[in-house]
C-alpha cells in the first residue's frame, strides 16, 4: 500500500492537530492562521505532484487517487485558505477557541477531500459525516441565540438526513451483495432489465440515497435547513458551506451515479430524470422565494438552492447518455467552479460590511458605492457572475451546462433554467441598484483587513480570468473527468 | 418457523419508520436525537442481516456497522453539546420555541 498517495489528507491531518496544540502554548492567535495556510499549501502542494498519474485504488479500494479527486481536493484547498483569510479579524473577536476554530475548518475540509475520492459506500459515509460534523460545531460557533439556533436545526436536519442515506445504502448493499461501486457497477450490469425494475428494494435504495446526498447540496425538497443555517452561521463558515460543503455533495453523488448506477440503460433513466424535476423545481423555488428576502445572507441562501438545481441539470443530461457524455462531467465541474468564485465574492464582501455595521439587511448597503467603491464593484462583479452575464465567469459555465443539456434532448429544462435566470437577474440587480444608485444612510468608509482584501482581489480576478479565458480550466475539468478512475 | 432475512428486514423498516415518525412529531431536541439514533440503528440491523444472509463469507456489513456507529456516537455527542449551549442562551430544548429565523 502506497501511504505517499494519502500525503495531502496526511499533511492536513497533521496540521489540524498540530493548530490545536500551538493554540494551548502559544499568545499570538495570528500564528495559527499562517500554520493552517502553510498546511493547506503543503497539502495543495502534494496533490499538484500527482496530478496526471495513473489511477490508484488505495485501503482496499476505499480510496480512488485519480484526477477527478486531485482537482476537487486543489478546489477545496484553495477555497480553505480563502475561508481562513477572511477569518482572521471574525476570529479575532473570539476571546476563547481559536485552535478549534481553524483545527474544525481544516478538519471539515480533510471530510470534504475524502468524500471525493471515496470509492466505497463505507468511505462516502464516513468522510460525508466528518466534513457534517465539523460544519455543525462551526455553525454554532457564535454561542449567541442565532447561531445556536441554526446549529441545532443543523444537527437535526442533517442527522435525519444521514440516517436516511445510511438506510439507503444498507438496501443498496443488501441487493448487490458488495458495497463497493465498482463492484456494485458489475453487478448491476449483469441483471436483466426486467429483474432490475421488479427489485423495488434497490430502487429504493437508490432513491434514499439520492434524499440523502440531496440535503447536502440543497437540492429542494431537501433545503428547509439551508436559509436559517446561512443566516445564524458566522459567516465566513456560511462561505465555507455554501462553496465547500455543497460542491462536495456534487462530487460525491456525479461519483457514485456515474461509476456505480450509470448503467443499464432503464436506472440511469429513472435517476436522470428525477435530478431534472429536482433540479426545475429547485432553480424556480429557490429564485421566487430569494426575490423577497431582505437579509443578504438569506438572499444568498435561496440563490445557492437555485444554483443548485442548475447543476443538476448536468447531473440530469448524464444520466440521459450515460455512455458517451464527459462533457456533461466537465461543464459540471467547470459550474462548480464558476459559482465558487462568484459566491466567494460576493460573501467576502458581506463579511466586509457585516464587520463595520453589524447588519446583513440589504437597505443597509445604500450608498456603498460612494462610501467603498471596491467593494461595492467586487459585489456587483460576484452578482453579475451568479446571474450568468459576460464577461464573467458564470456566463460560460451556463452556456457550457445549458448547451450540453439541450444536445441531450433537456430542451424543456433549459427552458425553464432561463426563465429562472431572467428572474434571478431581478433580486442580484436590486442589490447592485441599491449600493450605487441611493443614498448612503450612514456615513464613513467601511475598513477592511488586508487579509479580506486579498482574498476578494483572487475571487474577482478568478472570474473575470474564468470569464474571459476559460480554456485552462475546462482543460483541467476534461482531464479530470476522462481520468475518472473507478 | 425459522427466523429469515425477512424478518430482520420488516424489524428494521418498522424501526425506521417509527423513528422517523418520531423526528417529525416530537417537540423535544433531545427525543428527536433519540428518535435519529432510532434510524440509524434501523439501517444497522439490516446491514447485519443482509450480510448475514446475502454475503455470509464477508464481514462487509458488519465492519460497515462498525463504522456507523462511530459516526453515530459522534453525532450524538455533538448534538448533545448543541442542545446544552442552546438551553443555555434561552432556557428551552422545545423546537417550537426555537423559532427566531423564519422563511
């Protein structure tokens, strides 16, 4: 067994332990943040070193290194140490907690790495529950009524949830005798059309899981938890799960459908088809609802359960043409992408302004053009982005993810998806109004760290990069998805 | 009668369903925890069963239970220490009282 292939979750680990031991000796809070960004680029630094190798099963199969994995797990890497730069002056407010606060971060994100490379339904498990646990503990961090609030919501949602994939995996392995996808993939190949359709414990199997993997990536009718957990949550860790945790959920699930369930052909049919209602009942909810929130950070939580359901109409054009289609797999990846930047933007600047006046109500941001104009346009970039227009970044992920759909016979989803997208458009430009066109209630600049302001120059220029030269990326999404090992 | 994999499995689903029913329908945090841990030890039982029936050469299943309850205790504990700082800050584990964010 090769450990060396395990050296960026090893590094991790390592880090995560050695912050909260330096917590214990040491006064100087700020040497945490640079031991956990040093770990994460060590960690980053190992994944670039493998990445275009030959897959690699590792721990009996439990754990696939492949660049599928490589690029989520450098995904996640960088999105973690934007997560703990704009931290540093949240948590600089904390009198107590500091080491668990970055130990939690560092260790949800080594869930979040192993979800993706995951290969066994035992490994999904465990490395989904490791990244969930994390994120209950950090969304209550705050100790205040709203932020217990949400992490008890959390913990409850998200431990039915668990139970329910739990249960659905245990059918899935009662009725293919292994719980491995690869083998499970075997297995179901080798039955009959007509045995497959007539075994309603597999099926249900399947669709537990799928309500499982569901609450993960707020895909509605499993996003009750995703508006009320956004808005008590400290809001560097609303960043963390609306790009980390979400992104992972969709790791997880293109992995086990497409490895495991991608044929024969009347499955991926039947799942196909129910990620494309989730998705169209999603974007629609998810935008109608956003449109008359007057909190930003619920504003966003409805957006991201829109977005949501836009990825899954990629999900929905795999399981269409399961055989042929990488490039459903790529512009997946290339959406997730896309949206992690926009999203990253645009909350930075929520944290920036929540840091100086204390509120996240979207008539407190009137006036932020004259008062932070660099804000106020990182803002409106991040939501120009999200909407889908150019030159950014979430105009060519729409393109790529609508275009795929529609060559897969999805025309009436892509319909519905635009129409969305022209709603959406409505309650992302209010916000861009009210900064530039009315007048500033209060007066003074709004400050911010140096930290915030470097996190937000990367997001912004990952967009407009995106943008205006995605070549790079998609290459990087398609070598990623046609080296999908197992 | 000898006891079959159907046996197990109908013990399990009724478990299932009734601990779900009483996530649902209860108003206390605490009896909800309890009521969660009722479905994941559902899904245990059948994970146990079937391996004990489908694959009896292979411990898959149980070595898979193994593990869910490690994640089970984990989440239990956590959820445990939520419910403490929340009845710290307002004096109540009751869910309808819970209710400072809406829609």
């Amino acid at each position: 067994m090769n450990l060396e292939l395990l050296l960026p979750e090893l590094s991790l680990l390592i880090t995560a332990i050695a912050v909260i031991m330096l917590d214990l000796f040491t006064e100087r809070k700020g040497l945490l943040t640079v031991v956990s960004i040093a770990g994460l680029a060590i960690a980053a630094g190992f994944a670039i070193t493998m990445w275009g190798t030959a897959p690699q099963a590792i721990f009996n199969n439990m754990l696939a290194v492949d660049n599928y994995a490589l690029f989520f797990k450098l995904l996640f890497l960088g999105i973690a140490v934007l997560v703990i730069l704009v931290s540093v002056d949240y948590v600089s407010k904390f009198a107590r907690f500091h080491g668990e606060y970055h130990a939690l971060v560092l260790l949800a994100t080594l869930g979040m790495m192993l979800m993706t490379a995951a290969t066994d339904l035992i490994s999904i498990f465990v490395a989904l529950e490791l990244a969930a646990i994390s994120f209950y503990v950090l969304v209550g961090f705050l100790k205040d009524k709203k932020s217990t609030e949400a992490s008890l919501k959390f913990v409850l949602l998200g431990g039915v949830a668990s139970a329910v994939l739990l249960f659905g995996m245990a059918l899935t392995f009662g009725f293919t005798g292994t719980t491995q996808l690869p083998e499970i993939a075997q297995v179901i190949k080798g039955m009959s059309t007509q045995s497959l359709l007539a075994n309603p414990g597999l099926i249900l199997g399947l669709v537990l899981m799928i309500a499982g993997f569901g609450f993960k990536i707020a895909a509605v009718p499993f996003h009750m938890w995703v508006p009320d957990v956004y808005e008590g949550a400290p809001t560097p860790i609303t960043l963390y799960l609306s790009v980390g945790s979400k992104v992972a959920g969709f790791a997880v699930i293109l992995r086990v459908f497409y490895s495991a369930f991608a044929l024969p052909e009347p499955l991926s049919l039947d799942w196909g088809m129910i990620f494309a209602i989730l998705g169209a009942i999603g974007m629609t909810l998810g935008n109608v609802v956003a449109i008359q929130q007057a909190n930003i950070k619920r504003m966003l939580a409805y957006s991201s359960i829109a977005h949501a359901g836009y990825i899954m109409i990629g999900l929905a054009a795999i399981g269409l043409s399961p055989t042929t289609d990488t490039l459903a797999q790529s512009s997946i990846l290339f959406y997730v992408v896309a949206f992690t930047l926009a999203d990253l933007a645009a909350f930075i600047t929520v944290i920036a302004v929540s840091g100086k006046l204390g509120s996240d109500q979207i008539s407190d941001y009137a006036g932020m053009g004259k008062q932070a104009p660099i804000l106020a346009l990182a803002l409106s970039l991040g939501l120009i982005s999200l909407i889908g227009l150019p030159p950014t970044a979430g105009f060519i992920a729409k393109f790529y993810i609508f275009s795929d759909a529609v060559s897969n016979g999805l025309l009436w989803l892509v319909i519905i998806a635009v129409l969305n997208s022209t709603i959406s458009a409505y309650y992302y430009l209010r916000v861009v109004k009210v900064m530039w066109l009315n007048e500033p209630v209060g007066e003074g600049k709004v400050p911010s760290s140096f930290t915030l302001r470097l996190a937000l120059a990367i997001s912004c220029l990952g967009i407009l990069l995106l943008g205006i030269a995605p070549d790079f990326i998609i290459k990087l999404a398609e070598m990623a998805t046609s080296m999908f090992g197992f | 009668m000898s006891l079959g994999l159907e046996h197990y499995l109908v013990l399990s689903a009724a478990l299932f369903s009734i601990g779900l029913y009483g996530a649902l329908t209860k108003r206390s945090a605490v009896v909800i925890l309890m009521s969660i841990e009722l479905m994941l030890n559902a899904a245990n039982i059948a994970l146990v069963a079937f391996s004990r029936y489908i694959v009896p050469a292979l411990l898959t299943g149980q070595v898979f239970t193994i593990f869910s309850i490690v994640v089970a205790a984990a989440e239990a504990t956590v959820g445990l220490a939520i419910i403490m700082a929340i009845y710290r800050s307002r004096e109540t584990i009751d869910t309808t009282k819970i209710d400072l964010m809406k829609w």
